[in-house]
C-alpha cells in the first residue's frame, strides 16, 4: 500500500475559505476502502472515500486567511494496486465559495512493483 497524501493551500491573506470541494477519481486497478471522515478540513468538512467508485471526495472544506503565512490544510488516504505497473492520479480542479475553481491540474504518479513469484514440483512425479 502507499499513502496518497493532498495538501490544501489558502495563500489570501485577508479571505478565508469555505465551502471547498474536490473530487479525485484515482485510475483503474488502484484500490481504496470505504471510509468517511468529519471534520478533516475544518469543522464541517467531510471527506469521503468510495471503494466501488474509487473516488476520494472532499466536500465543505474551509480555510483561514493566510496572514501572514498561507494556512493548509492535510490528509491521507491508503492506496492500493490489483496489478504492478504505473499509475498516473490526475485532479482537475478544486473549489471554494470565496475563490471560485483553480482548474490547474495536479498530477501524482505510483510505481507498483509486482510481487515475487514462486513454483514448485516433485521430481519424480511418481514413486513406488
């Protein structure tokens, strides 16, 4: 497993944040558990992750204004892979009601290496 991790950024020194929404569709073959977590970006917050879906949803996100230095806000969520091989997580947006949409894309990229494989067998295969 691997731990995909999102920091949230409020650089506005006199605006605070809120209502902040993202949804991350993660590839094909990277796996999740279902989870639901309050309160993890601000109180009211609600991050969702749906396993059938392979969607991490963040939803009423908020910030404070960053003054002098930007706040943030930090979580995790726990990947996993059904097959080896090289996984590009792309989210195309995030949102807020005092900052509109920030449609620059952010990228992330997984290595998964394949297992260690075994065999075996009797020789000879018959024996009296």
């Amino acid at each position: 497993t691997s731990s995909l991790g999102f920091t949230i950024t409020n650089s506005n020194t006199t605006t605070a944040l809120s209502g902040i929404t993202l949804t991350d569709a993660l590839p094909a073959n990277l796996i999740v558990s279902d989870a639901t977590t309050p309160n993890v970006c601000g109180a009211g917050s609600m991050l969702t992750v749906t396993a059938a879906t392979r969607t991490i949803t963040l939803t009423g996100g908020s910030l404070a204004a960053g003054n002098p230095i930007p706040t943030t806000c930090t979580f995790n969520v726990t990947v996993g892979a059904a097959v080896a091989g090289g996984y590009t997580n792309l989210i195309n947006s995030i949102s807020s009601i005092e900052g509109g949409t920030n449609s620059t894309p952010v990228m992330a990229t997984l290595a998964v290496v394949a297992p260690p494989m075994i065999s075996k067998s009797f020789s000879p295969m018959m024996v009296q």
